[in-house]
C-alpha cells in the first residue's frame, strides 16, 4: 500500500546569509529583529505564490510548491522582496536560495526524503542573491520561464552517483534584458572559444556546456592523435569560465601564449588567453596534432 503523504513537490530552502556577522555586529536584539523581518518577507511570498511554510529554523525558511512554476515564481520574489526590504532598512541584507524537484513524505507538517536534502544542497552552494536549482526543475519550466534559466555548474551531491548539472535563477530584470539584448548589443558581450584542429574551426558557445575531445567518433572534437585516447579530454564552460579537464591515459599538454606550459594529468585548468593543446604529447614545432584555441568577442 503506497504512503498518501509520500508525492512529488518543489522544494525551497531561502537562507539569510550572514547573520552570524549580523551579531556580531548589530548586537542580539537588532540582528534577531532583522532576521524574523526577513523570514516574515519570505513567509509572504510563499503565501502569496500558492506555497506552503513547512519550517522556520534559525535562519533559514522552508517551503514547499506543488507547481514548479509557482515555486519558481515565489524564490524570484522573495529575492526582489527581501533586496527591496535592504534598501529601505539600509543595511546589507541579503538570501540565497536553493530550489529542488522531486518526491518526499510530508508526515506531522515536517518533510523527509532525498529531495529536501538535494534542495538544502542547492542552497548551501548558492551565493548571496542567487538562486541554485536542479535539472528536475528545469525539465519542468514552460519555455517563458525557462528564459530565467542559465546552466551555473556541475557538482557532486553526496549519494548521488556521477555528477549534477546545476542552474542559476536570474531573478533581476536587468539579468534576463542582458540576456536577450539585440544581435547588435550580443556582438560586445558574448566570450566564445575558438579551436582548431585538422584545418577544422569550432566555436563553443556558454550555452553548449561541454565539448568532448578525443579518437573517437562520438566526441564533439575528434582527432587522429596516435597518443590521445578513445575520449582524451572534456571542456566545459562553468561558473564564467571554460575550462579544460583531462581524463586520458597519457596526459595532456599545455602551452599558453607567453610560453608557459603545463602538464595535466586527471587535472582541470581554466583556459585563458590563447595556446595550444597537445594530447598525449608535448606542444612542439614537429608535433602536426595540436590543438589551437584563442576567444573572440562576437
């Protein structure tokens, strides 16, 4: 017989961020006062969003959404709420918040299960004024909502095998005009990497998220290296920046444009400026399988 109270649900965690310092240096009284500000501010919001408070403890507020959306609609709005409450109490205030969806029991008002753990977890990665979410969220958002949505990072959640794909939330208006300004405007902003390889060019855009590089056929990037392995090496764009992951039996080779050179091996290194990539075998003048990369604004 299935548990009644055991179903699907978004699930928010909204921390106060700092508050210890708001101790610290406001005293017991003021910081307390702000803090139950706050949390009230959040505590409406989920309210007003069709939410559901299922715990306040200490800093951080607790709610739950049996519409994705909604839940996304009430963490934007808390952030904006509580940025608002900053500016008039001037003070440095802020949240951050971490969304998950997925199933849990609810038993005595209280919830349990693996969702509100990987919901707590998106929180505690989150930064001041951000929002953390899962896959599962966004594997629910009509393609409106989804406009919000900007792939943030990978991580690894404990008991979870492999990796988990993360997003960030832009709540501000000014973030989501950023993203959809003109052709025009986009040709000033956007970073994108430049390969080359075999008299091949590849442009990896942030929104591609990885280029797999290797021997064979199912990689984005596929070269004839006689030193490179089956799938030699990954680049990512995480967290601002791409990113270069070796995961080869040989190692892979790095030169950058003021001559300096690296050595990875199960290592990862940011990628900056302009070189050249060598797989398996050092970047040298008789080596014909390099890998060139340099960014262009476009």
């Amino acid at each position: 017989m299935s548990d009644p109270g055991h179903q699907y649900y978004a699930i928010v965690f909204a921390d106060i961020v700092d508050s210890t310092r708001m101790y610290e240096s406001l005293g017991d009284r003021r910081a307390k006062q702000l803090i139950t500000d706050l949390e009230e501010v959040i505590a409406k919001v989920v309210m007003e969003t069709g939410g559901d408070v299922v715990e306040v403890v200490g800093d951080e507020v607790m709610s739950r959404y049996l519409q994705v959306s909604d839940a996304v609609e009430g963490a934007c709005l808390m952030q904006e709420r509580v940025d608002e409450y900053a500016k008039r109490s001037n003070m440095t205030l802020s949240a951050r918040i971490g969304l998950h969806y997925g199933p849990a029991i609810v038993e005595g008002g209280r919830m349990y299960g693996d969702s509100v753990n990987v919901a707590a977890r998106m929180a505690a990665i989150a930064q001041s004024q951000q929002i953390i979410t899962t896959e599962q969220v966004v594997d629910q958002l009509s393609d409106v909502q989804r406009q919000i949505v900007r792939r943030f990072d990978k991580v690894k959640i404990k008991g979870k095998q492999g990796q988990m794909v993360i997003y960030d939330l832009l709540w501000r208006k000014d973030d989501v005009t950023f993203m959809h300004t003109s052709p025009r405007t986009q040709t000033t902003l956007t970073r994108v990497l430049i390969l080359e390889y075999g008299g091949k060019r590849i442009r990896f855009l942030p929104q591609q998220g990885t280029i797999r590089i290797g021997r064979e056929s199912h990689n984005e990037l596929v070269v004839t290296a006689a030193a490179a392995s089956r799938t030699h090496a990954v680049l990512e764009y995480s967290r601002g920046k791409y990113v270069l992951s070796d995961i080869s039996t040989n190692g892979t080779y790095l030169t950058t444009q003021n001559q300096q050179s690296l050595y990875l091996r199960r290592e990862t290194v940011p990628l900056l400026g302009s070189g050249k990539i060598g797989l398996g075998e050092p970047v040298t003048k008789e080596n014909q399988q390099v890998i060139k990369y340099y960014f262009q604004e476009v």
